[in-house]
C-alpha cells in the first residue's frame, strides 16, 4: 500500500516535472493563472470637453473654438450642457444679436448640425442629450463655438462668460488589474 501511494506521487511528480519544463511549460502554467483571474465586464467611460471664456476686457472681444471628437460603435450617448450670462442684458437686450453673443454647432461626420444654440441674453443652463437613432453617424464630429463679450477685471461687476460641455459616452469592456477600459 506504501509501495502504490509513492509510485503514484512519482508518476505526479514526473508528470508535474515534464510539463513545466521549457516552453512548453509556460501553457499550461499561463492557463491555470488565467483561471484565477476574473471574468470581464462592460463599463461605460466618459470623454468630457469643455469650452468656456470669460471675457476681461471692456473692448468687444471675439472668440473662436473648434473641438473635433470622433464618434464610433462604442458611443451610446452625448450629453450637452450649456449656459451663457451676458451682463445687463435685461437691461440692454440685443436685437439683433450681432454685439454680444455665443454661437455653437455640433455637427456630425456627414456635415449634420445635431446641435445647435445663438444667444445674446443670459441663458439658463439648457441641458440635452443625443441618442443614436439607431446609430450615430461614425467619423469626425466638430463643436464649433463663435463668441464675442465683453468684461472688466478691476470692480468685476462686467463679465459676460459662457459654458459648454459636452459628455461623450462610450461603452467599453473592463479587464481585472488594467487600469483602462478598452473599446470593443
């Protein structure tokens, strides 16, 4: 009985000893940790860009902006925040909107404007969100943002200022112990 258990660790011995040995070694060996590991899961993660100015100066001031993202299979939503305060605006509103005022567009790979916002008055924050319907047109969309305002920094009772966000959600998959998730 002693006989037949120590042959028995032999032949594991023997087995264990062959099958780690060179290269060979290594598949057995990589699969066994793999089975440790656990399993992937879907996550979502999130591009965010931001555009805002505050204007400083008591001189019309124009600024310009264009962001460029690309949208793929991965993107399951854009989310867009907006909101503009022209000072004295109430006071003083803009007719024709041609003195102080934000002009953005969101516009897809296809040259389709999905967003789109002109304001000369003070706005409330206005948020929307884009959902593919079915799918979002895939390449190169461009958020382009024309502004002009005016502020001062000494009382700092002028400041026009605007803010644009937009959130770009993107569905990925999650491995354990990497730190970034990987679009599928």
């Amino acid at each position: 009985m002693m006989q037949q258990r120590v042959l028995a660790m032999l032949v594991v011995l023997t087995m264990l000893l062959t099958s780690t040995v060179g290269c060979l070694g290594l598949i057995p060996a990589r699969e066994a940790v793999e089975g440790f590991r656990e399993p992937a899961y879907d996550d979502l993660t999130y591009l965010k860009i931001d555009v805002s100015h505050t204007y400083t100066t008591l001189e019309l001031q124009p600024y310009t902006n264009k962001s460029v993202f690309i949208v793929d299979d991965s993107v399951t939503e854009i989310s867009i925040y907006f909101k503009a305060a022209f000072t004295f605006s109430e006071l003083f509103p803009q007719f024709e909107n041609n003195t102080r005022y934000v002009r953005a567009t969101l516009t897809d790979s296809e040259g389709v404007i999905q967003w789109s916002v002109d304001v000369s008055s003070d706005s409330a924050p206005i948020e929307e969100k884009l959902e593919p319907n079915p799918v979002f047109t895939k390449g190169d969309w461009v958020l382009d943002v024309e502004a002009r305002g005016i502020g001062e920094e000494t009382l700092g009772l002028v400041h026009d200022n605007f803010n644009i966000q937009l959130t770009i959600t993107q569905r990925c998959v999650q491995y354990p112990m990497e730190l970034s998730c990987s679009a599928d």
